[in-house]
C-alpha cells in the first residue's frame, strides 16, 4: 500500500517538529513555544510537502541536521558527532542540495559554533560511505542513475546563480517567502473549489473570499517577514562578518546558525547551474522560521500590554489562515485532491512506470 510510505513520511515530519522544538525551547520563553507549534506544524510550506517525493523527507533531514549541531555546540559527544554525519550523508541521498548543510557545517566550524568529537566524525564519515555503495554499484550496471553534466533545466556550468544575478535575488526572496504567509504555487495560486459545485454560487464566494483573504494575509506576512529579518540582522549586524565572527555564549548559537543557513543559502544558490525553485531552498525553510519567532518571543515577554494582545490576535488569525490553507489545497488543488483515489493514481504511476521501462527494454 502507498499509505505505507506516506505514514513512514508523516512520522519523519513528526520526528523534524520534535527536534526543533527541543532545540528552540532553550532560547524561547515557555509562553512563545506554541507558535512554533503553527508555524512548523501547521505551516502549509510543510504539510502540503507530505507525498511521496525527495523534498517532503527535506524537513527531517535539515532539522536532524540542527539538532546534532545544537547539542555539538555545549561539549565534544563521539554519538551526537556521528549523527552530524548521518544527517549530512542523508542529504546527500535526499536532495542535492544537501550542499546548503554542507555550508553551514563549515561555517559553524569556523565560528566555533560547534565542537565535534574526532572520533565520531571519522566513524561517522566511513559509516556514510558505506550507505552509499548500493548506489554506486547500481550506477556501476547503469551509468544514467550517476548525474549527467549539463542536464535538468539549468544552464549547466557553475556559478551560474552568481553570474545572472537574478538567481542570487531569488534565493533571498524564498528566504523571505518561507517566514510569509505566502505559499507554493500549488498551495497558493492553483487551488479550486469544485467540490462545493462547479461554476456554482457557493464556489464563487468561496474563491472571491479566498482570494481577498490570501492576498490579504499574504502581503500583510511578506512585509511582517521582511521587518523581522532586518530587525535580525540589524540587531545582529556585529557577527555577520565571518572573518572576526566567533561564538562566545552557547546562548549565542542560534543566531549563528541562522545567518550560517542565511549565508549557506545563498552560496548553494550562487554555485548552482539552474534556476532555483522552492524545493531547492527547503533545507533552510525551518532556519527562516527564527527571525519570526525570535520576535514573537520578543513581544510576548516586553510587550505584555496592547501588543501583546495583537500577537495573541494574529497567533489566532494563523492557526484558521493556515487551518484553511491547508484543507482548501487537500480538497481541491493541482497537487493534492481528496475526491481522487490515491491508490488508482498510484498504481496509474506504477503501470505507466513499467510500461516506459518495457518499452526501453526492447
């Protein structure tokens, strides 16, 4: 059964929100820590991810990735060492850009944000070469299974991000979209009501509604997130030069590790050959979550009056916007439709599958 997979995918997600709030507890008061709850778990950025693709297991291995990192930064551990590791080579075998942790390893290295265990990390390593070698001696049978230099949509030499420019300016926005209240395209754009009557009234004012709302909200988060992460990096302005940068307080790491994820996006992003879609760049989208949350801490705990009660207001106003966002793309959008069989278009998928394979076969 597909179910199956999807259930195994479901709990890694569950696993990724398990390990982010236990990193994010120790730098966020008690009473900020139920938004992380909707921003991570009920964030359609990441529900709308959980079918059967390489980017929906992304949210597990980049925070898997920040936990082990977090827990490196107090003392040297040979377990949480050969974690590290794992979440790195898991990557690698997830998503190519894997590369973005790869980044922020090196930089938390040079900051001195983290103290890895020598010994883990080289059992850690062989242990990761070891998961690869199926792969590799499969590639060995068939060379089409190893990357094609210059395939795929992109232009096919490196650095092509940082020499059209334009690639670079997307990378940054998708770091502000991902703290928005904008969302895929799928998500977004393509969403119908259909199921409330074709052409009917009732679906009518449910588009119009929807429409009004979203765009609403949507402009509303993209300015919020805009605010937050120049507060954050205002507020911070003295680390973002890596060459004299170095972590003196543990109570420091979080900020260090976001602007290493900042940096690390837009490095993958510079180096890359292709035009980056939002897929490429969700191995940061839970790192582009703690400006926001850093500022609701921030509120929560000195602004206890009238804006204290406006974040309550838009802590509420979240959980429907992202409630609904999430059950209008379920019921009808142009990934996700609930009157669809799931298991007819999975086997549909698996019979085209082996129908394309016979045929290169003969």
């Amino acid at each position: 059964s597909p179910w199956a997979a999807l259930i195994v995918l479901a709990l890694l997600h569950f696993a990724a929100y398990l390990m982010f709030f236990d990193v994010l507890k120790n730098f966020l008061d008690p009473r900020a820590m139920i938004f992380v709850a909707v921003v991570f778990w009920l964030n359609p950025w990441r529900l709308s991810e959980v079918f059967l693709w390489n980017p929906g297991y992304i949210y597990f291995v980049a925070v898997f990735h920040m936990w082990s990192a977090y827990y490196l930064a107090h003392k040297k551990s040979f377990w949480f060492s050969f974690l590290h590791a794992q979440s790195l080579f898991l990557g690698l075998q997830v998503h190519t850009s894997f590369v973005i942790l790869f980044f922020i390893t090196m930089f938390l290295l040079w900051t001195r944000s983290m103290r890895p265990h020598l010994g883990g990390v080289v059992i850690g390593i062989l242990f990761g070469l070891l998961t690869l070698v199926p792969y590799f001696l499969a590639g060995f049978e068939d060379p089409r299974l190893f990357p094609q230099p210059g395939s795929g949509d992109g232009k096919g030499f490196l650095f092509f991000g940082i020499i059209a420019v334009y690639p670079m300016l997307k990378g940054f926005w998708y770091w502000i979209l991902f703290g928005s209240n904008i969302f895929q395209t799928h998500v977004f754009h393509q969403v119908h009501f259909n199921w409330a009557g074709k052409g009917s009234i009732l679906s009518l004012i449910l588009n119009y509604s929807w429409v009004l709302t979203k765009y609403t909200l949507g402009i509303f988060g993209v300015l919020l997130s805009f605010y937050v992460n120049f507060r954050f990096y205002k507020k911070y302005r003295a680390h973002l030069n890596f060459f004299k940068a170095k972590m003196t307080s543990p109570q420091n790491w979080l900020v260090f590790y976001t602007l290493c994820s900042f940096f690390s996006a837009l490095l993958a992003t510079a180096i890359s050959p292709t035009l980056p879609i939002y897929w490429h760049l969700l191995m940061v989208w839970p790192m582009t979550l703690i400006p926001l949350l850093l500022f609701f801490n921030h509120c929560i705990k000195t602004r206890e009056g009238r804006f204290g009660k406006r974040i309550k207001t838009y802590f509420w106003i979240l959980v429907v916007y992202f409630t609904c966002a999430n059950a209008f793309a379920a019921l009808g959008s142009k990934k996700h439709d609930v009157q669809q069989s799931f298991h007819e278009l999975y086997f549909k998928a698996c019979q085209e599958r082996c129908t394309m394979q016979n045929l290169n076969e003969n």
